[in-house]
C-alpha cells in the first residue's frame, strides 16, 4: 500500500480466538486482552444515542465492506454487548451451529470487528488527537476446531483477501473513525485446541511434555479431543472432534426459566452464561428475588455433562496410554462441578482454573504467533548475513 498523508499508518500483532460463546482477543503482548459475547446484529437504521457515553466495548456499532462477507448480507453490524441487547440478536445457536465456524458470515464480522478495536484502542491517544483513518497491517494469529482442519485454507483466504474495512458508527470515542485493514498469517491457521496446550505447556514447572496425556476444550458448540504423546507431539489418528451445543442448553436454561415465572426476566442468553460462570443463580427483577436458575441449570448441566464425559471416555479408550485427561475452554468453566460429579470411577480428570480456562486458545495462539515470527526474523538475519559473506 501506498503512504497517504491523511491516513496514519499502523503495524499491529493480534491473536483471536472466535469461541462460540465469547470472542477473545490479545494485541501486541499476550497480557493485553479484551472480549466480547459472540453475538451479531444486522440494522439498516441509525442508532438512537442521548449522550455518546460508555465504554467503547459495549457499544461496537460498525460498517464493515469486506470482500469475505457475502453480498446482500449488509454493512451495518452491531457486535458484542450491544448486540446482545437487541431482540434480532443472532447468536451461534441452532441452525447457525450447525454451520462450521469457517464458513458463518457472523465470524468474518466478528473477527473483522475485533481486528478494527485492536487498532483503535492501540492508537486512543491519535484517535484523541483527532486522526479519523487508519491503515493497519494486521499479523494476525487464529485457529479453527480440530473438526475444521480440512478447511483451514478456505478460511485462510477470506482473511487475506484484499482490503477489509471498518468504519466506527455511534461507538463513544472512535464514532467516525475508519481504519483499513490488511491481514497476513504468519503462522498459519491454528489448531485451537493445540494452541490450549502450548499455553498449559509453557507455565512454570508444567510436567506436560514429559507425559501422554488427553486434552478436551469445550466450549459453546464445539467438543475437540486432542492426545499428545510425550514431547507434546500431536496423535492425529485418536484425536477428534464433536458438537454439543452447551449454548442451545443455555437457551433452554433461559427460555425454561422464564415459562416457570410467567414472565420474561432473564432477556439474552448472555446473561445465563455469566450467571453459570459466576455461580450466580438468584435472579432479580425492580430490586426484588424473583427466582433461582440453579435447578434447572442443574437438570439440563448434569445432562450435558454425562454426554460430554461418555465422548470422553470412548475417544480416550482409543488413546489409553494416556495418563491423565484435562478439560480446558469456557465450558469446562461452566461443566466442571457437572462432571466431577457424574464421574464415578475414579479417573484422573484435571480442570483449568477459570481464571484461564476461557483465555487457554487465545494466549496460546498468541504464543505460537510470536515464535513464528521470531523465527522468520532469525531466517530474515542468517540471510542477510549470507548475503553479506557472499
């Protein structure tokens, strides 16, 4: 690209793990995160603001042009919180999850609005000062299920091709920015429940690589069950990948819930998954306890729970030299009491601790990212140093 004196230009490093739940990202170091819920809507209409107030992430309304977004599907998104609030909200559920994450519209939009608040927030202080363009060259790192790996140069190439870009709307501080964005992959597609590992693996005194050992990451849709033999090297042959659809089951929760009470009290399934996650049943409505989730999450959690370690336990028959199984990603936050309590027989289950559970993929893609390119930098150096020998 060509230097524009109105644009300023940027360099960014950004890792996105797009869960089905929530969208995480990390930017230029791996302890520089934001996320958002995994929600999307569409509007031709222009959002009514009083005071353009609030947090920036809350309030992600955007204009995406990208030639990866199919045509007819519009240009006006609003993503995140904000979405979540509105009655269209277009949550990964039902026929959407059936679609794999490849190919829904709703994570290029996702991915492509994360992207543009990476860079906004990276440049506040220019955006302050009263620069409305930017032009970013994203180095990007993301990964796709273990289910997905046929699909991973399909992918790729949305990602890639041409210019994408994102233009602010009603968002408090960047309304009427625009940044542009081109993307490269210096590392490829990742594997998201490989990149968990890398993470786990790189912790102080982490005895992972000198073990066999099964890894499942649950999230909202998506079960992936990897095995790595000592070294951490990856057993193709008994890893797999399967869709359980936890977030159809905090609908369920949700929409249960409300047909108890009468009444409509718990309005997005967002706020089932915070509550799940905090442990946070009590529901209240104008400063009054109106009920508690804690049964029916119950009843529809155990359910799931006996699913998920069934699939387990017959994926890990396939692998049995394994010693030890673990349970990473923002389900297993949410499942882990569910299934240590149906477990009956004693098996070495180990569960991340939620502080990090959600962020495994991310940190680890970040990780893998960073030593891509600093792998390309020494390739970069022994070359020039060749070329100065010669």
């Amino acid at each position: 690209m060509g230097k524009d004196p109105q644009i300023f230009n940027t360099n960014v490093l950004v890792a996105i793990d797009n869960g089905n739940s929530f969208v995480k990202a990390a930017y230029d170091r791996i302890d520089q995160t934001f996320m958002f819920p995994n929600v999307t809507v569409q509007s031709d209409q222009k959002r009514k603001v009083i005071l353009n107030q609030g947090a920036p992430l809350d309030n992600l309304d955007l204009e995406i042009v990208s030639p990866s977004i199919p045509e007819g599907y519009g240009r006006h998104f609003q993503i995140g919180v904000l979405a979540s609030r509105h009655p269209r909200a277009q949550a990964i559920i039902g026929h959407k999850a059936a679609q794999m994450k490849s190919q829904r519209p709703e994570t290029m939009i996702t991915t492509l609005g994360a992207l543009a608040y990476a860079v906004a927030l990276k440049h506040t202080a220019e955006i302050t000062a009263g620069v409305k363009r930017i032009r970013a060259q994203v180095q990007l790192g993301v990964g796709l299920p273990i289910a997905e790996v046929a699909e991973a140069q399909a992918f790729a190439d949305k990602l890639t091709r041409g210019v994408h870009m994102v233009a602010f709307r009603s968002t408090p501080q960047y309304e009427g920015v625009e940044i542009e964005l081109q993307i490269t992959l210096p590392d490829g597609i990742n594997v998201d429940n490989v990149s968990g590992i890398i993470d786990l693996a790189s912790e102080p005194k982490s005895t992972l690589a000198a073990k066999s050992f099964g890894v499942a990451d649950l999230g909202g849709i998506d079960l992936d069950i990897a095995f790595f033999k000592p070294g951490l090297q990856l057993d193709d042959y008994t890893s797999t990948g399967f869709r359980v659809n936890l977030n159809d089951i905090v609908t369920r929760i949700r929409k249960d819930f409300n047909t108890n009470m009468g009444q409509e009290f718990i309005k997005s399934d967002v706020n089932v998954i915070e509550r799940l996650v905090n442990k946070d049943y009590e529901v209240k409505w104008q400063g009054l306890v109106k009920g508690n989730i804690g049964d029916i999450a119950h009843l529809h959690l155990t359910e799931l729970a006996r699913d998920v370690l069934d699939r387990v336990l017959d994926a890990w028959a396939e692998a049995p030299d394994a010693e030890e199984f673990l349970f990473i990603g923002g389900g297993a936050t949410i499942l882990a009491s569910y299934i240590k309590e149906v477990e009956r027989q004693g098996h070495p289950l180990r569960f991340d601790t939620q502080d990090h559970s959600q962020l495994r993929n991310l940190r680890g893609t970040f990780r893998s990212l960073q030593a891509s390119l600093d792998v390309g930098a020494e390739v970069a150096v022994a070359a020039t140093a060749g070329d100065e020998q010669a």
